[in-house]
C-alpha cells in the first residue's frame, strides 16, 4: 500500500487549495478513504472521509460548508478541496485508508497573510 498526497503550500486566509493522494496497492474502489491533519504541538484530527463508491461523505465540524472530499476511482485518487481558508486550517494534511494504519508522508498547509 502507498499513499503519496500532494497540493499543499503557503495560501492567504479566504483562499483555496486543492489536496490529491494518489494511492496504489490495494483494490482502491472497496475502501473509504479519509483526510487528517496534525498542527504542532496538536494531536492528529479526521477531516473528512468519503466511502468506496464516494456517495457518502462525512466532516469534522470545524471545516463543514468549506471542505470537500471526492474521489476518482479510475485514477486510484482522493481529493480535498479547500475553501475559505483559516489560519487554523495550518497543519500537515495526511491521507488514510480509512481505519487502517496506511497513511501517507503528508502535505503542509499553511495559512497566512
């Protein structure tokens, strides 16, 4: 199993990015997959998972209404897509199959003027 994410950056406060984890390994479509970020010093929280067939999604609180999880099967990809973004969106973003330990190296978000 692999699990490489990748779009983060340095972004102004209200503005957007884009994650993408390309995975490989397993048989992508039969598993949720799910997004996690870690600020330092914080532990690690869930952001948002998204089933095999990506019709259900669920999300932490602090990011409904601004973050979007969906996924490619044909292209063994999950995306986040980031709006309105927050200082406090800062973290490093990792990809997971959802209830494993498979979790890729991770993406820095960082959100700031």
């Amino acid at each position: 199993v692999q699990l490489v994410e990748s779009g983060g950056g340095l972004v102004q406060p209200g503005g957007s990015l884009r994650l993408s984890c390309a995975a490989s390994g397993f048989t992508f479509s039969s598993y949720h997959m799910s997004w996690y970020r870690q600020a330092p010093g914080k532990e690690r929280e869930l952001v948002a998972v998204i089933s095999g067939t990506g019709r259900i999604t669920n999300y932490a609180d602090s990011v409904k209404g601004r973050f979007t999880i969906s996924r490619d099967n044909a292209k063994n990809t999950v995306y986040l897509q980031m709006n309105s973004l927050k200082p406090e969106d800062t973290a490093m973003y990792y990809c997971n199959r959802w209830g494993s330990d498979y979790w890729g190296q991770g993406t820095q978000v960082t959100v700031s003027s």
